[in-house]
C-alpha cells in the first residue's frame, strides 16, 4: 500500500510540476496557469478520492494536504485563491478525525478549483461570405425575412463536480455520513490509551510463566518512565493502522525488534493478552478487535525470530 501511495503521490507531483513552468509566465497568461492547476488539482483529488473510497481516509487526506501546499506557492499570482486554501486548511486542522479532515480538504478544493475554472467561451456564428445573394424562401422568389435576434444566453450553469470517484461531501452523497475509521471503531484516543494500559500491565505483571518474555530474561528493565514510554509508542502505533490521528515516529518492526529472538509461541501469547485487553474496554464495535488483531498478526513475520 504504501509503494502504492508513493506511486500516486509522484504522480499528483509530477502534475503539479506542470504548472510550476507556467509560474514565471507574464500576467497575460494568468488564464494558462489558472487551467495548469485546474487540470493538476482535478487529477490529485481524484487520485486521493480513490484512496478513500477503498478504506484508506489516512491515505487520501495527506494527499490532498500534499497536493494543496505543493499548490499554494504557486498561486501568489492570486491572494484571493490562496485565501481560499489557507482556509480551508486550517478548518480541516481543526476538525477532530482524520476522515473529516480528508472530507474538508475535499471541499477546499472544489471551492479552489471553481475560482480557477477557465471562462466558458461563447461559439460565434460565422460572417456571411462575400457576394453572397441573398437567400428565399422555399418555393418563391421572395427573399427570407431577416433574421430573428438570438434570445438571449440563460446564465451559466455552475460547474459539474470534477468527474471520478464518488466523495462524501459531494451533492449525491452530502447526508452520507463520514466512513469510521478503526481507531474510532475502537473507541478514540481515550479508549484505546485505557486497553494499552491494561494491555501493558498484563504483559508485565500478569505473566509468571513469562510465556511473553517481555524483559527477554531481564534484559529490559521497566520503571514507570520504560512503562509510559512504551505504553504512548504502543499508542501511536495502533494509531498509525487504525487511521488515528497520532503520527508513529517509531523504528520499523523489524528494526524494533532485532536482537530479542522473539519466539513465535510469545507473539501469540502476546496477541492474546492484546485481545483481552480491548475486549474488556468494549469498544462501541466489537469486530473492530478482530480487525486490529488481523493487523498486528500480520506484522508477525516481522518480529519473530527467523
């Protein structure tokens, strides 16, 4: 997934660059660099949007983040757009999850690329050739009547949603609510941090037989400090799969674990520990435990012992 995501990510750059080329262009071409991010900010979005319709609101919100700061500099040609995008990113700060967040910066781009859209530009009808008779009516030598004056154009239509992937926030999917991520299936922050504690405590205190190891025959020491440490790396850890808000700033698991000779027989006794954990927190989806289990059980073949 995340080669997938890089691939994508160059991608939307690439199309962004397109209009970086324009940036020095004089102001009579200020309608070429309007077109130039029109067309590379509809491609980033439907791009991201995809992400999100398969489950990756993580995913789709730091692209269209990316994309709108790649974006920004290059339109200090118009303060009055980039307004648009600064407040559109900062409403999305402030909003509590990453799937709303995603939702907002979703808007910001529509709202930007409306104020970008090239002028519909009106066909005209072509002169009448030179000493050309005049034409009649049909069946008579009469000439036609002139013309009637055109009636008057109707106003514009407002612009179409950019065509691809569905969007929540779009107008056929506006009352839809917001697709949960894992981390609020589980619960949130709060929830998540209690069955960590809890979790924790089991693997240190509630362990004998010492079937999970955790000290590795006391290697590691855990004073309260080790404790809390652990416990918020354990956290932003599960954030990082669950699609939390909290940035994992950890080693890879390989990288994490090399050197413990973690033994294949500890990681499932661990995994049972962890379910327990949770399911004592009753988190307000039940099979959410299972997805998050399936997540770290994949992960296995990166810490036990080859």
């Amino acid at each position: 997934m995340h080669g997938y995501r890089s691939m994508i990510a160059a991608v939307v750059v690439v199309g962004l660059v397109g209009a970086v080329a324009r940036a020095d262009a004089p102001a009579g071409d200020r309608a070429a660099q309007d077109k130039a991010l029109f067309d590379a900010l509809k491609e980033m979005h439907n791009r991201a949007a995809d992400l999100y319709n398969q489950g990756d609101a993580n995913g789709s919100y730091r692209m269209f983040q990316g994309g709108l700061l790649l974006a920004r500099p290059l339109l200090a040609y118009r303060p009055d757009v980039q307004k648009v995008l600064d407040d559109g990113m900062q409403e999305a700060d402030r909003l509590p999850s990453i799937p709303h967040r995603a939702v907002a910066l979703h808007k910001t781009i529509e709202k930007v690329r409306e104020r970008l859209k090239p002028p519909a530009t009106i066909p005209t009808a072509p002169a009448t050739p030179p000493n050309q008779p005049m034409p009649t009516a049909p069946g008579t030598n009469a000439p036609m009547p002139p013309a009637k004056p055109p009636e008057p154009m109707p106003p514009a239509k407002p612009p179409e949603p950019s065509s691809g992937p569905s969007f929540p926030g779009t107008t056929e999917a506006a009352n839809a609510p917001p697709v949960k991520t894992l981390w609020e299936r589980l619960g949130g922050e709060k929830a998540i941090e209690s069955a960590l504690d809890r979790f924790v405590g089991y693997i240190l205190d509630s362990d004998p037989d010492r079937k999970v190891n955790m000290t590795r025959d006391g290697k590691y020491k855990f004073d309260e400090k080790a404790r809390g440490e652990m416990k918020y790396k354990m956290l932003c850890y599960v954030s990082s799969i669950s699609g939390g808000s909290l940035v994992y700033t950890g080693k890879a698991m390989p990288e994490a674990h090399k050197g413990m000779n973690i033994k294949p027989g500890e990681f499932d006794e661990m995994l049972k520990w962890l379910r327990s954990a949770f399911e004592l927190q009753k988190p307000p989806d039940a099979t959410a435990i299972d997805e998050l289990i399936k997540k770290v059980q994949e992960k296995k073949a990166e810490i036990v012992e080859k």
